[in-house]
C-alpha cells in the first residue's frame, strides 16, 4: 500500500508515526552501536542505557514517587493475572476483592481463584458488563490482601476514569489506558500494563508497585514469577525483550517532548472520543452504544447497528474510506473504535463523517 491505513486496532495497535519514523531509521544501525538494537546485549552500557532512559520517563510522565520501583517484564497480562495472586494474596489472612466489570476483569479473578481467597467487589455481568461501579457500590474490606480492578474494558468499552482511594493495596491492570492521563500512583500499591495497547509494541509488560509489597514475594516462587528477582536484577533476571523497552522508551519521548505530558494528551483523547460519542449521539436510531454514557471509554468506543447486514455494510464502507479494523471482537460483535494515544485526529474526524453520512443514507 502506498499510504497508512487509519488503524483502530484494539492492539497491538498504532504507534506514533515519528516513532515508527526512528525506528526505520536505527533499525540497521542504533547510533553509537555499529549494530540494530535487536542485535546488542542486554547488559552492554548501550542497552542498559536505553532501559534506564525509559524508566525514568515513566518516573517523569507519572511522577512516580520513590518508593516504587518500575520494572520491565513479559508475558502481558495474562501473567499478571497470575503474578499478582501468587506475590501479593499467598500468606495473607484476608482474600483479595476483585472488580469484575469486563471480560479482563473475569479472566483476572479466574487466575487469582487458583492461589487463594478471593471475594468478588463488584460485578456487572447482570448487565452485560455496561457500567462501571460508583463509590458507594463498593465495599472494601479492611483486611483484604489487595483490591484489584481493571480500569479500562477493551472489548466492552467502558473506563474507570478516576482513582479509587481503597484501605488495602489498589491493583490496577491499566493495559489498554496505560498513560492515557495522568494519575495519581501513590494511592496504588500495583500498576501493570501489557505495552501494546498505548506504550509500544507486544512483548513487554511494565508493572509499577510499591517496594514494601515486594515483602510479600516467596522464595518458594518459581524465579521468574517473583516480583522481587525483578526488582534486584534492575529487570534483567533474565534477558528482557530488548526491542519491545526500546520501542516503549521512544513512545514515552513522544510523550514527554512531543504532546508536552500526560495532562495534554488527556485533552487529546477527550476530544477524539468527543468526535466518536457526539455521532453516535446524532444518530442513537443507528448507533446503539454498549456502554452507559457515564463509563463510555475514552479509549475503545463499541457499538451496535440495527442489523448484521448493515454492520457489514459499515464496515465496508470504512475500509473504502481508509478505516481499519473497526470489527468488534467476536465475542460481542458490532464495531469497536479504539483511539489510543497514537490515533491522529484526523481518524476520529474521519470515521465522525462516515457515521454521519452512513446514517442519513440508511436511515
């Protein structure tokens, strides 16, 4: 193809294009290297260099206090599912709370069942998970091992846009908003992202947590599944996915020097999904939004047409307009717009027009 698509992947998903732009660039040759990043050892001043520039734009972007400590893993969620359970609820006396209001949510409490207690927070299967919980829906129990939530549901597009204030450790899997806006990290004791949602390419996970929880982490633990291995070894208990912290770094530079922060990219996404709901507002006969207004996502808009045929027809229709992949996941079907961090302007401005004008064609 001769030009890019505008891709509404729900990950992995667009990169921004200066970063893909440096990436052609020093893919033969990293400067000061003589080799591509992919080919230089993990534990030359090269890559340790660039490991530790990427962790300290975390720190700046996130404004990461001290006493946590950043570290770059693999297996994406899905370990964590499991990692958090097997470090932080082994030995405690109180279950883990668990917020179940998407499909991730429900296969995170699946794995922590397997470890230990676990008592489920809150749960909207009832309503086919559209709506995030309010305060008051949530009991907190004093003596939890941790409360674990996911704040951003890909698959049916509903968000947790605040920050909960819990009296036991938040455990947060933010792999689809990771970065999205700024947040307040002190009152979490976990934070953990899969990168290829909104920080870079499949293959590294970065997990945020509090230093005194790494206490909590056996030695009887298989060596790669304990927090603090990582921690000690500066993440490189083993060899780390070199290219993917890379890439993650570059995207974090976009951020900081390029967009000018978090806060700034926050208003970014809100007027991208703005452009999204508003048509699909104009039009609520044709567009059937999954999620309540109120925990509709800044990230992945989902919604439903009258009829698989026109479903079908919507779809067409993008692909002739330049949009790609905006099929919803075929677990709930209908069409998922996911606009992350990296998704110009110009793509929710693009698809904003099909809707209208698909909609006054059929309607």
């Amino acid at each position: 193809m001769e030009k890019r698509l505008f891709n509404f992947s729900s990950g992995p998903a667009v990169l921004p294009v200066p970063v893909l732009e440096r990436i052609r660039d020093e893919m033969l040759c990293l400067p000061g290297c003589g080799a591509s990043v992919m080919e230089i050892s993990h534990r030359s001043k090269q890559f340790i260099a660039i490991q530790e520039a990427a962790k300290q734009r975390l720190i700046r972007l996130l404004n990461i206090p001290a006493e946590y400590d950043v570290l770059f893993t693999q297996g994406g969620s899905r370990l964590q599912f499991s990692m958090v359970p097997m470090n932080l609820l082994r030995g405690q006396k109180g279950p883990a709370q668990y917020m179940v209001a998407g499909t991730w949510g429900k296969y995170a409490i699946g794995e922590a069942k397997k470890e230990g207690s676990v008592e489920v927070l809150y749960d909207s299967s009832a309503t086919n998970f559209d709506r995030f919980p309010t305060d008051d829906e949530l009991k907190f129990r004093s003596d939890a091992a941790y409360v674990h939530i996911t704040s951003n549901e890909t698959i049916q597009g509903v968000q947790f846009q605040r920050d909960l204030v819990t009296p036991t450790p938040l455990v947060c899997d933010s792999s689809s908003d990771f970065m999205y806006r700024p947040i307040d990290v002190s009152k979490y004791g976990l934070i953990y992202a899969c990168a290829q949602k909104n920080a870079g390419p499949a293959g590294v996970t970065v997990v945020i947590i509090r230093k005194d929880l790494l206490q909590r982490s056996s030695d009887s633990l298989p060596g790669y599944l304990n927090y603090n291995n990582h921690s000690k070894e500066d993440s490189m208990w083993n060899t780390p996915p070199t290219f993917a912290i890379y890439v993650l770094g570059l995207v974090a530079e976009w951020l900081e020097n390029t967009i000018g922060g978090l806060a700034a990219m926050h208003k970014i996404n809100i007027e991208k999904a703005r452009t999204v709901y508003d048509a699909m507002d104009r039009h609520p006969a044709m567009y059937l939004g999954h999620a309540r207004k109120q925990d509709r996502s800044l990230m992945n808009a989902t919604f439903r047409l009258p009829s698989e045929e026109l479903e079908k027809a919507f779809l067409s229709q993008a692909q002739s307009n330049n949009l790609d992949s905006l099929k919803g996941h075929r677990s709930v079907g209908g069409i998922r717009a996911s606009m992350y961090n990296a998704m110009p302007m110009a793509g929710v401005e693009t698809l904003s027009q099909l809707m209208d004008e698909f909609a006054n064609k059929h309607s």
